[in-house]
C-alpha cells in the first residue's frame, strides 16, 4: 500500500498500467476498488497509468474528526500530493458523482496540474448536501451492520463484495464530509483545458450538468439515454469508448 501524506493526513493510493497518467477519483459510499468492480482499470490499464486514491473519509485515507479537515480544496490537495509523490507534474483527470465535484475543485485550485478533466454525473452549481447526511447518519446511530440491514431492505441485496466494504465505512467520517457545497461556477469560463462532462438522462443531475456544458469553453458534454445516476457509471459499455476517443485525441494533439 501507497500513501502521500498531505499536511499530516495520509492518502492511500495506488498506480496500475502504463503511459500518460490518469487520476481516477471515486463516488461517495465508494473507495477506489470500485474502479475494478466497474471494469475501468482492465479497460484503461494497457493505455494508460491509472492513479487510484481513496479521498480523505474513505477507504485506506485518514479520516479526521474536524468538519473544516473535508474542504474541497484540501480535497484537491490531497491529489496534488499523490502526484507529487509519484513525481509527476502533469495528468488527465477522471471523477464520478463526488469525484466529478472534485474534479471542478481541481479546476479552480490546481488547474495546472491537469492536462484534461472527464466529469461524470455532477454539476458545479451549489447543492444541498441533507439527502446524504441523512443517509449516513443511519449508519452513524444504528451502527454498519445497520446501515447495510437498512440498505438491504430499502434499496436491494448488496454483493458480497459491496456489503465487506460498507460494513468497513467510517459512518462519521462520512457524515463529516457530507457538507452543503458551495457553487463554483464562476470558475467554468477559466477551464479551457479540454473536459468531457456526461451524465444520464435519467440521473436528477443532468439538467445542470447539461447547462453548465454551456458555460465551458472547450468541452465535450454527452447524454447516456436511459440511464440514471448509478447505471452511468456502472454500464461501462456506454461511456468507455467516449472516454477513450477523448483522451485520444487530447494526447494526439499535445504530440
């Protein structure tokens, strides 16, 4: 196990495959493995040098205890520090859902650190976060195997696999991070590295992740029919080949 260490906080990360690097940021309730579960590491690993960290709260990373520990931009620092770390200046970057709102944080404050951003299911608007503090609050007071007895039986069966990593979650972590985000759309004008924002059409977010496509000089957005939150990500046979086709052509141009 890899970990950069960012102003006394450890970030767990570790590298897989070969050639220009890509970051890949999980969702909330998730850590990095979900990138396997998914297929995105086997699809990704013979072109390029995934970058996978657990986010501050989750996984292998260190969960403080203080509210103010879970700004974004520490987030954004945490994968300035895995970069450094592995000694390197530059990567593509590739965020889902909460890593799709840290993907607009590295945006704003470490832009130069990123020759391209893939945003998935997420806006940069301003968003109440009281759905998933709720959420993880069940976890908080009935403990994890409450929380996954609750999941269960109001969402569906888990998988071995999922049901191992939500009885492993830190529910106060979570329900520290689960903060009300502030808008960042006064950043989109300034993102003129090439971005790829998708979402589905299903998914509550897409309205406004449509509109803020519109606000971004040079961006790619695509609409996944059909789909909704979860299935955008997880039907990898959707979005895989627009993703490939973008970074592409992103590296093609740099020469």
């Amino acid at each position: 196990m890899s970990y950069a260490c960012d102003e006394g906080i450890r970030i767990h990360y570790e590298t897989d495959g070969a050639g220009p690097p890509l970051v890949l940021q999980h969702w909330s309730l998730a850590t990095m493995e979900v990138w396997y579960d998914c297929g995105y590491v086997a699809a990704l690993k013979d072109n390029y040098r995934l970058i996978l960290l657990d986010a501050r709260g989750h996984g292998g990373s260190d969960k403080p205890r203080e509210p103010e520990a879970y700004a974004l931009k520490k987030r954004v620092e945490d994968i300035v520090a895995v970069l450094d770390d592995l000694g390197i200046a530059q990567a593509h970057y590739f965020g889902y859902s909460m890593g799709g709102w840290i993907g607009f944080g590295v945006a704003r404050y470490a832009p130069e650190r990123f020759r391209s951003l893939i945003i998935g299911g997420q806006h940069p608007y301003a968003q109440s976060m009281a759905e998933l503090r709720q959420l993880v609050r069940y976890g908080v007071d009935h403990g994890p195997e409450g929380f996954v007895a609750m999941w269960e039986k109001d969402i569906g069966p888990l998988s071995p696999t999922e049901r191992t990593r939500m009885l492993g979650h830190d529910y106060e972590a979570l329900w520290l991070l689960a903060q009300d985000r502030d808008s960042l759309e006064p950043v989109l004008p300034a993102m003129t590295m090439p971005c790829l924002l998708f979402a589905g059409d299903r998914d509550e977010v897409y309205p406004l992740a449509q509109k803020c496509a519109g606000q971004i000089p040079n961006v790619k957005f695509v609409t996944l029919p059909g789909r909704d939150h979860g299935a955008a990500i997880e039907r990898i046979e959707d979005v895989l080949p627009h993703i490939r086709r973008f970074l592409a052509a992103v590296d093609q141009e740099a020469g």
